[in-house]
C-alpha cells in the first residue's frame, strides 16, 4: 500500500503539468460535434419523462404531475409522433398518437445557424481539466460577450446566461451544463411570465450510441412573476432516455 501511495504522488505532478488543450481547435471540434449530434437526432426513437406546468388566469402555478411519452421520428420526413405511456407513474392505454411535423422541420433546418448563433454570442475561457470517474474532463466558463447581436431564439436566450461547461477530453463532447441567468427571462413579452435574474439551468448529456452524444436531462429552477402580479416558482427537470435507432 505503502508503494502504491508513493508512486501516485509521483505521477501527480506529471499530470498537474499536463497542458491543456488549444482552445480555438478544441472548442471547435465541440462546436463540430453538438451540430453533428442535432442534425442526427432525427434518427433515434426515446422516451421522454417532465413534469407539466399549468397556470391559470389568476396567475398561479402547479404542477400537472410527471409524463411519460414514447417519441418516435416520422420514417417518411422530419416529423415525429409522441404516444403518452404514463402519468404520475401509472400506464395510460388507448391514448391518441400526436405527431408533429412542421416545428421539427423548422428546428432542423437552423440547427446549424442556432448552434453558431449561441456560440457567437459568448465568450468561452477554458478553465481547468478536471477527472470525473476515471476520465479527463475540460471545464470551460463562458459569459456573454459584449456588443453581440443574436440572430436565433437560442442565441437570445444563451446571451441571459453566464456558466461552465464539462467537455470530455477525448471525445470533444458536451456533458454537463452549469448556467445562471444573469437578466430578466420573458415568457410572452413580459405578459405571461417573467423569470428574475438567477434561475439556474442544468444539462446533461451523454453518449447514447458508438459515435453519438445527445440530451439525457434538463433542469430548471428560478423565480419571477406570473401575468405581472403573481409570485412564481419554476422547478421542472425533463429527462430523455431508452434512445434506439430507428435505421
């Protein structure tokens, strides 16, 4: 044991002296990489558990319980169908298909310019390597960066925020999102629901086949006002899981 203990302490000045990546090339093979992952989710089925949030005209929040839906891409075009599986952890049978078609075109087909546009409108500064279970992991701080117009809904929403990023070393992919708003978040101009400065975003990501990292998790909390008068309370978290390719 003896032995062991000297030779780690050995090697941690090797690998303190490690140095880390360029960030221009890095940060582009990212970049690379959460474009690829947009353009290809079409092609996996998964299923997605959140929780629902309702609000009344007298501006109070509730929850409507978790959701379990089953979403499957449209195998004729850039659409999907969601089946709902449960509610509040219970089966729901004989329920009605939904599909969606035009949003999902839509979104593809500015997945590139958002990705561009959210990177455009931050600064990035890596920070430190950092192992978590065993694997190097960069950790990236960004803010936003001054005078940047955004042309894209992410691009305006990703300008409130200031945060770190988790990239795995070797893979140069996205895993953990840390976010704080640093303004105001309108819902509706302003007239359905305003978040205050503060609300917190995390995400996750993981790998979910040999070459492909997507979305496991989303969670937010923060608070504001409901329809100008109302206190509110936002906590939801979205997962998705089970991803199988559909080809």
């Amino acid at each position: 044991m003896t032995a062991v203990c000297l030779a780690l302490a050995a090697a941690a000045p090797l690998r303190a002296q490690t140095p880390l990546p360029t960030a221009s090339e890095f940060l582009a093979a990212v970049r690379d990489n959460l474009v690829r992952a947009w353009r290809v989710q079409d092609q996996f089925a998964y299923k997605e558990r959140r929780t629902q949030l309702h609000m009344n005209p007298f501006g109070r929040v509730g929850t409507g319980g978790t959701l379990v839906y089953d979403v499957t891409p449209v195998s004729n075009g850039p659409g999907f169908t969601r089946r709902l599986l449960e509610r509040d952890g219970r089966p729901v049978p004989d329920v009605e298909v939904e599909t969606f078609g035009e949003r999902r075109r839509r979104d593809r087909a500015q997945a590139p310019d958002a990705v561009q546009d959210t990177i455009a409108v931050l600064d990035f500064a890596i920070d430190r390597r950092e192992i978590v279970n065993g694997r190097p992991f960069i950790v990236v701080n960004f803010s936003p960066k001054r005078g940047a117009t955004p042309g894209t809904r992410e691009g305006r929403l990703a300008r409130s925020f200031t945060g770190q990023v988790w990239i795995d070393e070797s893979a140069h992919e996205v895993s953990r999102v840390e976010a704080n708003a640093i303004e105001s978040i309108s819902y509706g101009h302003g007239l359905i629901a305003r978040l205050s400065p503060g609300a917190h975003a995390t995400v996750l990501r993981a790998q979910v086949s040999e070459d492909v990292w997507l979305p496991v998790s989303v969670r937010f909390t923060g608070e504001g006002r409901a329809l100008l008068l109302r206190k509110l309370n936002v906590d939801f978290s979205v997962e998705w899981f089970d991803y199988r390719p559909t080809s």
